[in-house]
C-alpha cells in the first residue's frame, strides 16, 4: 500500500481555506482518490473536546504557553487516531490548519519561543510532517471582512485585534519564506474560483497525481 499524501492549509482568518480544502477534497476525490478532509484543532473525538476548551470563552482565557500545550495534545490524538492511520491506508489527508498555525499564533501572535514550539513539533509531529503546506495570504482587513460577513467574528481568535493578526500573517509568510520546499504562498485574493485555479495548478506541480483507477 503506497502511503498517502499530507497536504495542509493554513493562513488567517477568513483567506479562505476552508473554501479550499473542500475544494480541494472534491476535485481529488473525482481523480478517483480516496480524501479525508479534517481540521484543527479537532479531528478526533479527543481533540474535538478540546477544541471546546480553546475556541470559546473569553480571549484571555489561556496563556498562548497553555494554548500551545493544549493545540499540541489535540494534535498528537488528531495524529494518532485520524491523520496516521489514514496516510497509512493509502488515503490522501487534507487538513484544515496544522502546526503552522502553532507557530503563527501561539509563536508569533502570542511570544511563545518558536524554538520550544519546534521541540513540541519534533516529538508530536516527528516524521509526520506535511507533504505539502498551502499558505493562504491576504490582507488582514480583507480576511476579517470576508470571516465578519458569514457572521463567526465571536471566536476568541477572530476576536483578537488588527495588530495580532498582522503578526499572524507576518509569521505565515516567514515560514514559506524559510520551507520553501514544503509550503507555497498562495495569493488568497479574488474569486472563490481564481483561488481554486491558483491551488490546484499548486497541486499538480508539485505532488504527481496516481495514475488513477479505471
Ligand atoms: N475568494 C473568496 N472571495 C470572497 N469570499 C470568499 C472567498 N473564499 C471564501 N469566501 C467566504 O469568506 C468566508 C471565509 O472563508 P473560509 O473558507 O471560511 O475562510 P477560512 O477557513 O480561511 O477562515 C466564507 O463566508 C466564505 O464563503
Ligand atoms: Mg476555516
């Protein structure tokens, strides 16, 4: 059985990537590939419950050093119960933010020492590291706009200010800068369909599709 391959999404709010990974999961599964589409924090029964504790509540509720620590145990149960098993059944896995959104907002938006996020990476994520990384980038405002419009501005994320996102998008951009054998900038901007044409010519340059079954 020939491994899956592990592609992520990541950016801020509202650039898009949800939009995409849907997408993204579609067109695959019409080359006849078998697609698990899932996100973070979540994933799995035990990271959905923690999903809770991050997401809701009053913004200050956690240091980003104990919001770290939880988005690294969500992720080591996404890891083990979700995202492995399926690579290893041959499946392609499409996640909705992944580490780099550890780095990005508990890292660059919160102060946490990117060099203790990294050692986190290592034990939890090891070998498991993402194919291929699209990183959605788009202007603050734009993204705000477009995650204020369908109405989810409540998150404790969302709910940060304009100096904390641009931090964010700083951060997204540094880190395709510095892997750019694993991550691709994608311009976020334009029609759901400009993006999807930008993603999928990202795809098939840079991962070779299966030869797909008749
Ligand atoms: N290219 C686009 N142009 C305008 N609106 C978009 C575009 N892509 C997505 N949207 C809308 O913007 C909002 C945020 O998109 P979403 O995919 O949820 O972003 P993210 O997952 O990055 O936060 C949604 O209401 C979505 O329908
Ligand atoms: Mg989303």
């Amino acid at each position: 059985m020939t491994r899956g391959r592990f592609i992520t999404f990541e950016g801020g709010e509202g650039s898009g990537k949800s939009t995409q990974a849907g997408r993204l999961a579609e067109r695959l599964r019409a080359q006849g590939l078998e697609v698990l589409l899932t996100r973070e924090p979540g994933g799995s029964a035990g990271a959905e419950a923690i999903r809770q504790l991050v997401v809701n509540g009053e913004g200050e509720r956690w240091s980003p050093l104990t919001e770290v620590l939880l988005m690294f145990a969500a992720r080591n149960d996404h890891l083990e119960r979700t995202i492995r098993p399926a690579l290893a059944a041959g499946h392609w896995v499409i996640c909705d933010r992944f580490a780099d959104s550890s780095r990005a907002y508990q890292g660059g938006g919160g102060g946490v020492p990117q060099s203790f996020i990294e050692q986190l990476d290592r034990t939890v994520v090891d070998d498991d590291q993402p194919d291929l990384t699209l990183i959605f980038d788009l202007p603050v405002e734009e993204g705000l706009e477009r995650a204020f419009g369908r109405g989810l501005f409540e998150t404790r994320f969302e709910s940060k200010g304009l100096a904390f996102h641009e931090r964010l998008r700083h951060t997204f951009r540094d880190i395709a800068a510095r892997h750019p054998e694993r991550c691709r900038l994608i311009d976020a901007r334009g029609t759901e369909d400009d993006v999807a044409g930008r993603v999928w010519s990202t795809i098939e340059a840079a991962l070779p599709l299966p030869e797909v079954q008749a």
